[in-house]
C-alpha cells in the first residue's frame, strides 16, 4: 500500500485519479454508442460489483453491526445513484460541459462541511477552493467547451446533483467511516447496489443489443475499463485518501479532471492555448493552498495537543 502520510504520493494519488476519472466521460460517451444510459450504469456497477466480489467474502467478517447502515449511504452516494445521473446527462449535454459542473464538488464539500458536519472554517482554505475553481472554469472556457446552446441545461442538473452527493460522501466518510477500511468501504458499498443494478440491467434489451449491434462487443469493453479503472480500483483509492488529507484536498481531484480532457483533446489532434497553461497553474496554486492550509490545521492541533500534556 502506498505511504500516504507523504506529499508527494498524495500528489501522485490525486494526478493518477484525475487521469482516470477524466478519461471516464469518453468511456461512458463510447458506451451510449450501443447502450442506453441506465444499461451503461447499471453494466458499470454489476462489472465493478464482480470484479471487487472476491473482497466480499474474504472481509465479511469485518465489518461490524453498526457499520453496516454508513457504508450503504457511502455506496449509494459514492458510485450507486451517481454512476446513473452522469450516463443520463450526458444524453443530452456534452462531456465538457459534465467535466466543468464536476469541478464543483470540492466548492460543495465546503459548503456541506460548514453547514453540517462541523468543519472549520478557514479563510485560507476557502481561498485555495475558490482559485481552483476559477481555473477550472477558464480552462474549461479557453477550449471552447462552455457552449450552453448545444445542450438541454435541464440535464445539466443531474450532474449538479450529483456533485452534491460526492461532496457529502467525502465529509461522511472523513466523519462517520474513518475506522472502516478503505478497501472494505467500497467493497461491501458495492454489495448493496449491484444486485439491484444486475436485476435491472437483465430486465432490460441488454441481452438483445449483445446480439444484434456489431458495435456492442467493443463497447461493452470500454465500459468494462470504466467499471474497473474508473470505479472500482478509482474509488477504493479515493476513499483511503480520503481517510489521509482533508475532505477538501481528496475533492480537488475534480479539478484537475478538465486538465486530462485537453490531454484526450491533443492526442486527438486539437491545439493547446497559452490561456489553457496559465488555468492549469491557477488550478495546482489553489490545491497547493489548500493541502498547506491541511498541513497547517494538522500541526496546530498537534501543537494544542502537546500543550495538553
């Protein structure tokens, strides 16, 4: 398992995750090709469900009485009711535009934090959130993605909605499941949505479309990388950073999510501004400030605590 406690491997976490949760758009976008967009959820939890099965009865045992009821609302607000509203919106908005609305998961970790689960406040915190939201959004601008004209904003909330869920999963987890393993948490969460999203998906023409779309093969296995990079293995790392930086730190990954979409955009032949450099800074300052501003938190605790003793 990797060190957590160093800077440079949490960097290193939050970079690898961004590059995974960044490529997932393209993934879900190439699976609607074949698939509706409940199939593509539901095939997204039913493969991560199989792929982390074998944790399931190995740490069963593990898991204690009371525990049981938070890490349902941890799997359900982490990758259950998420991983359908992202498919469903991107139906009719486009993936950029999904990607700028997930930046603001670390601005509703705050707000959520502040308002219901005792975080402190401070300015310098609250200030890194604000940088990096305001890179994100220039980023997202300054390679023509902001088109609100091509898509139906209704949609748009269903994104929205689900940045809100992902903020309040952080704080939960930082507050309710902190002696819960990581591994554990997104395992058993899985354990309570599979099996609903299996009885849906085969409910479903799911089986025909196999059959018949000469496409659904290929695209099957792009939801197959999804469930397994993107959810699965993507999500228990997620949580054990959760567990080792603050909640606002662990959500500025989304932040960097629009930095790997103009990675996919050069790979596919499309040029890079200046303007997109500058935004890239802007977004490393305002996490910079914020995991300092952790660092900071930690050692005038530390401090308190030893004027205790």
């Amino acid at each position: 398992m990797p060190n957590l406690d160093r800077p440079a491997v949490q960097w290193t976490m939050l970079l690898f995750l961004a590059f995974v949760w960044g490529s997932s758009f393209i993934l879900m976008k190439k699976g609607l090709v074949s698939f509706s967009w409940d199939q593509v959820a539901s095939l997204r939890i039913v493969i991560s469900t199989l792929f982390i099965s074998p944790i399931l009865f190995k740490n069963f045992s593990q898991i204690k009485k009371n525990q049981w009821w938070r890490i349902c609302i941890a799997g359900l607000l982490g990758s259950g009711v998420p991983a359908y509203l992202f498919p469903l919106a991107q139906t009719h908005i486009s993936s950029s535009l999904t990607g700028m609305l997930n930046s603001l998961v670390p601005l509703f970790t705050v707000v959520i934090g502040l308002l219901f689960f005792k975080m402190g406040f401070r300015w310098l915190k609250i200030g890194g959130v604000l940088i990096g939201l305001i890179g994100a959004l220039g980023l997202v601008y300054s390679a023509g993605s902001i088109n609100l004209a091509d898509g139906n904003l209704g949609y748009a909330s269903f994104v929205v909605l689900a940045t809100v869920m992902y903020a309040t999963n952080i704080n939960f987890i930082k507050n309710f499941l902190y002696e819960v393993d990581a591994i554990n948490i997104t395992s058993f969460g899985f354990l309570f949505t599979g099996p609903f999203a299996a009885a849906h998906l085969f409910s479903t023409n799911f089986i025909e479309i196999v059959k018949t779309d000469e496409n659904a093969t290929l695209n099957l296995f792009y939801i197959g990388l999804l469930a397994v990079f993107g959810t699965a293995i993507a999500v228990i790392l997620f949580n054990m950073l959760i567990k080792k930086v603050s909640a606002v730190f662990s959500s500025s990954v989304t932040y960097i999510i629009p930095v790997f979409a103009i990675f996919w955009g050069l790979v596919d032949g499309e040029e890079i501004q200046m303007l997109q450099f500058v935004c890239i800074a802007i977004i490393l300052t305002g996490i910079y400030i914020v995991n300092k501003d952790n660092r900071l938190e930690r050692k005038e605790l530390h401090n308190v605590l030893n004027e205790k003793k």
